[in-house]
C-alpha cells in the first residue's frame, strides 16, 4: 500500500511538474510572439541607397561622416539605415531619437563597438569612456567621479585649475612683449597648460623631461606631449579596412597594425615611467591628492595594465576636447568685437576690478550661453562611438533587429533645423532663453544622456568658462589676416585643422 500511495504520488508530482513547465514554455512563446507581431507591424527604417559590396563607404570617403550624415537626415528623415561594406549601421540625427537610443532604450544598447585601432589604443576598452556598461565600467567610473571629476572631487582640485588660468594668462602677456608682429599662436598656449593640468591630475606634477627605460633615452616634455596625446588622437581615427568587412579580419593589414602597435608600445613606455616616477615620490612619504596615489591606495582590484590605461585616459581627455572647445569660443568671440564687448561689459559688471573666479561663473549668464553655443555647435565629438543593439527593439517608431550597429551623430542633432533657429550661426543669445536652466550642463547632446553621460562635463564646463572669462577680462582678440575663413577641420573631428592666429592687446 505505502509502494503505491508512493508512486501515485510521484506520478502526481511528475504531472504538477510538467504541467509548470509547459505553462511556462506557452507563456515564453507568447511573450516571444508577441514581440515578434509588435516589431513586424512596425514600419522598417529607411535605406540610404548604395553600391554593392561596399555599400555607402564610397559617400563617405571625405573623411568628414557627420556632415554626410546630416545631409542624409535632410532627405530621409532623422533615423535611417546605411551599409559600411559588410555591416549594417543605423544611424541617429535627432535629439529626441538619440535620447530614446541612450535613455529610454539604453538595456537593448550600451554595449561600445569600437574599430580595430581604437581596440588596441583602449587596451580592449579599459577606459571610463569607451568600456561596456558593466560591472568594471561602474567601478572604474566610480574611481574617476570619486577622486577626479565628481562635485567634490572637483573643489579639491580648484587651485590647480586656478594656477592653469593664472599662468594662461601670463604666458600670453608674456608672449606679447617678445613678439614683433603680435601674432600669437592660441593653441600652442593654451595646449601645454591644458596639458600641465591634466599631468598635475594624474601623477600628482608636470615634468620638464623624463627618462623612458623602454626606449633607452630621456623624453622631453614636448615629446612626451606628442606621444601620449597627439600621436594617439591620430591613431584613434586610423581607418582599418578590416572593420568594414569583418569576413576578412584574418588578412594582414600590415601598415595599421605596425602604426598601431608602435604608438601603444610608446605610449605604455612614457606611461611605465611616469608611474616608477610617482611611486618613487610616494614611497618617500611626498603623497599629493592626484589620480596614481588614490588608484594604487584604493584599486587594488585593477590589474598594473588597467591602471596605466586609467591615467592615460585622464591625461588625453583633459588635454583635449576642452580645447577644442575654448579654441572655437575664442575663434568666434575675435571674429565678433560686439559679442566679445557684450561679454567683456558682462565681467566687468560682476567682477569689477578683480580677477574673475569659477564662483562668479553662474552670475555670468552669457558667459555660459558662449559655452554652450560653442559645445553646441563644434561638438569635440561629433560622432558618439558606436553602440551595439542586444536584442529587438524599437527607436523613431522603427523596428530595430539584434545584431545592428548605431551611430548618433551629435553634430545632426545640434544642427537639427526644426529644434534651433539658423542652426549654423553661432548665436550664444539662444541660450539666454527663459526655457533654459543656467546652470544645465545638458542644454545640448555634446555630453551625451542618459547612463553614459559624459563623467569630465562638470571639469569641462570650468576649465572652458574659467578660461575663455580671464582671457576676454584681460584681452582684446582679434583675429590675424585671412584667419576668419581657416575652419577647416581635421579628420573624422571638429579639431580646428591648422592652429587659430590671433592679434590681442590687453586691457586697461
């Protein structure tokens, strides 16, 4: 009798059992199908028509795809379809389709696709910028908001921005006694303070000169400069055939990677060193508050490869893409003596007599309003990297099959006609706008939205402004003979091509 009261009611148990498991199956098909017939009433995204084979790589062979891109929204609207040889890119022009894409939609796409040399210059994407949202992206963002770039991180690293402003300014009055023709390089000035901040950040002080061991020879500060932040942007935006045509990887592309992988040698040397530098000073007891003393006190998860990366990113990023944007603001402001008055009067106003400081920044509407007109129209970047979509989902109303790359083209968004008049003026007044909050770092996509926000905005926003006030307080700019037509760009970026020449005299 107990044998079967045991096996009936196994057998009851055996039935409950995969009677659960078919509800469960049914109800995953259900939900699988519905899926299916919601993303098969939705329309499909328009195609840019191409060449077989290669696709729309011949359209874009300018070397400036934002602006093609933007051409493209005007005919076909602000999302659509194009094909780089071998693969599929969807492409976003519109503020409110790129907010879905990195907000609304951001599970289905946080995942970076990076192109082969910038897989190799990241260290397979060991940078806050360019690595996966995961469980490493959150801890090292944490690191860099912590000790870096976040609030109160940046009050305790205020003086070091102070003496970066305070020396701007010296070294061009500096400049002008020596110059005959008072025809000033901005960028030449402005780059290596820039670049003496970002050292200061990261390793704790600037450097005149370093011995490379790797290398077998002493690097000067020019060298150094030239290894870890130009040399890199220029190996950044190498084109790699191979990532076009993926089927193809497997062939040698001999003359990238040799570029490649001298630039990331180089570069980890120079960086090798300046860490055996900072740990010599650390073991002295001569501890500073910068990035290298918290990352090996408090990281101790972080491999010696990551960490060399980490800093690095800190040293390219600062030095970088705020001057890109202080460089056009200024570019403007020279070419335009009443906007440039109008903002000097606003100083004046607020600051008397004294020298202008990052407190006074947000009782300095126009000030702000030049920042971000300037961000708004020069974006440093102007194409966010691209992302890779996870699973089926939808943007702009269209359906969005797994598998696809996206690409947001901020400099479509920011020149979107239906969101900003004369879209291609610089008019830093359309930000005095009631609508606007002043202090909003976000007014415009430059600094992206959403999870993946950019972590340096708060850094950006001071280093620009600080700079672009005290250079305008103290100086009268004009621009050199023939400067006023030199836009061009470089590359795939808004990186002014050729460095802005200036006349300035200074103020009384």
């Amino acid at each position: 009798m107990d044998i079967l009261q045991l096996i009936k009611s196994e057998s009851c148990a055996n039935t409950v059992a995969m009677g659960v498991f078919y509800l469960a199956l049914f109800v995953f098909i259900l939900k699988k199908l519905s899926a299916f017939l919601k993303h098969s009433q939705l329309p499909q995204v328009p195609v840019v028509p191409g060449l077989p084979v290669i696709g729309n790589l011949l359209q874009l062979k300018e070397k400036k795809p934002y602006k093609t891109f933007k051409q493209w929204a005007d005919k076909y609207g602000p999302i659509y379809s194009i094909r780089a040889g071998a693969s599929s890119l969807i492409v976003l022009n519109s503020a409110e389709v790129a907010k879905e894409a990195m907000v609304t939609r951001f599970s289905s796409i946080s995942t970076r696709k990076l192109s082969n040399p910038l897989q190799h210059l990241t260290s397979n994407k060991c940078m806050v910028a360019t690595s996966d949202y995961n469980d490493f992206h959150k801890m090292i963002k944490k690191h860099i908001l912590t000790n870096l770039l976040g609030a109160n991180a940046q009050k305790r690293h205020r003086h070091i921005r102070k003496i970066m402003v305070d020396n701007l300014c010296s070294n061009f009055r500096d400049r002008m006694k020596t110059s005959t023709k008072q025809v000033l390089n901005f960028r030449a000035v402005f780059e290596s303070e820039l670049f003496g901040l970002s050292m200061k950040q990261s390793i704790g002080n600037d450097i005149e000169s370093i011995y490379v061991e790797d290398l077998g020879r002493t690097l000067s500060r020019q060298e150094v400069f030239k290894t870890l932040v130009h040399d890199m942007l220029e190996g950044a935006i190498e084109v790699d055939w191979r990532d076009f045509f993926p089927y193809l990887k497997w062939i040698p592309n001999k003359s990238v990677d040799a570029r490649i992988q001298r630039l990331c040698f180089k570069r980890n040397a120079v960086m090798k060193a300046l860490i055996i530098a900072a740990k010599k000073r650390m073991a002295s007891g001569n501890k500073v508050n910068c990035y290298i003393d918290y990352l090996l006190s408090e990281a101790k998860e972080l491999t010696k490869e990551q960490i060399m990366t980490l800093l690095w990113e800190v040293i390219i990023e600062t030095s970088d893409t705020t001057l890109v944007t202080t460089e056009w603001a200024i570019y403007e402001l020279a070419k335009d003596k009443i906007r440039q008055e109008r903002l000097h009067e606003d100083i004046k106003n607020v600051c008397g007599r004294e020298k202008m400081t990052e407190d006074q920044i947000p009782k300095l509407p126009y000030l702000g309003a030049v920042f971000h007109e300037t961000l708004r129209k020069y974006s440093p970047a102007p194409v966010v990297p691209l992302r890779y979509v996870h699973e089926d989902t939808q943007l702009g109303g269209y359906h969005i099959p797994a598998g696809t790359q996206i690409a947001i083209n901020l400099y479509g968004c920011n020149m979107d006609e239906k969101r900003w008049e004369n879209p291609y003026q610089w008019m830093p007044e359309r930000f005095l706008d009631v609508k606007y909050d002043p202090m909003d770092l976000y007014k415009t996509m430059a600094f992206g939205a959403g999870k993946r926000v950019c972590a340096g905005s708060l850094q950006a926003m001071f280093i620009a402004c600080s700079s672009i006030g005290r250079l305008v307080q103290e100086f009268e700019w004009e621009l050199n003979d023939g400067e006023e037509d030199n836009v061009d760009t470089k590359g795939l970026t808004t990186h002014k091509l050729h460095p802005l020449q200036l006349k300035l005299k200074p103020r009384n």
